[in-house]
C-alpha cells in the first residue's frame, strides 16, 4: 500500500550558496589588493639611536647611505657627483624648494664628514628642510 502525501503540490525549495560565497571572496580579494602598506626602503641600515627624536612624515625626497658608503636619492642609486643633479632635477610641485622636506637616512657607521658633505650638496640646491633619520632608544 503506497501512502500519499499530504503536501500534495507544494515544492521544497533551495538557496543556492554559491553565488554569494563568489561575492565574499571577490570582496576580501578586493580589500587584501587596496590596503596600503608602509612603504619602506629595501636598504639594509643600522640608524644612530636618539631618545629625543620626534617623528616625521615619509612624505618628500628621501638620500639613503649604507655602512658601505652607496647612496639612494629615493630608490635610484646616486654618488655624490650624481647627487646635486638629481636634486635640481627633482620636481617639487607647488611647493618651493626651502620649504619640501628632505630625510637623511644615514648608517650609524657613515662618518660625519660624508654626511656634512651630503647637507652641503643639500643646501646648495635649494633645499632647507633637512630630518636626520634616527631609531628610537630600546
């Protein structure tokens, strides 16, 4: 004997999930590409340490010095020769020269008379504002 439903007509329905886990993914895929990273410099440095240093913005021309003795205007590598074009070169915008900021970053084992040589070479082209990098005291 074949027992008959009482449901007769009435059709059990389904949500299909796999549509709105594509969205999910896509969407983390999204956020994971855009989200801004710190951009820090591929040099290798050991900075002089400072208990009284204040933090700046990374904003600007950046001239790196190894324990080596290379040195980076940004991510290209300049010598001191190279260095005074590279700053003229620069375009600064809107802002003048004396007033868009320059860090130095310089190994602890760089000597002082290459980084009073960088500052003139600094100075000599127009620029003013000059931040010595540092790490702060452990």
């Amino acid at each position: 004997m074949r027992l008959k439903s009482k449901r007769k007509g009435v059709r059990q329905s389904s949500i299909d999930m796999t549509p709105m886990l594509d969205v999910v993914f896509q969407l983390i895929l999204f956020f994971l590409v855009s989200t801004t990273f710190a951009i820090l410099p591929g040099i290798k440095l050991n900075l002089p340490e400072s208990h009284t240093s204040e933090g700046t913005s990374n904003q600007g021309i950046t001239i790196t010095v190894n324990e080596d003795g290379l040195m980076f205007f940004n991510d290209t590598e300049v010598t001191m020769e190279t260095l005074g074009a590279q700053l003229r070169a620069y375009d600064t915008g809107d802002v003048k020269k004396s007033e868009f900021p320059v860090s130095l970053e310089a190994d602890a084992q760089v000597t002082n008379g290459k980084i009073v040589k960088i500052f003139d070479v600094i100075r000599e082209n127009g620029y003013a504002v000059i931040n010595l990098r540092t790490a702060t005291e452990k």
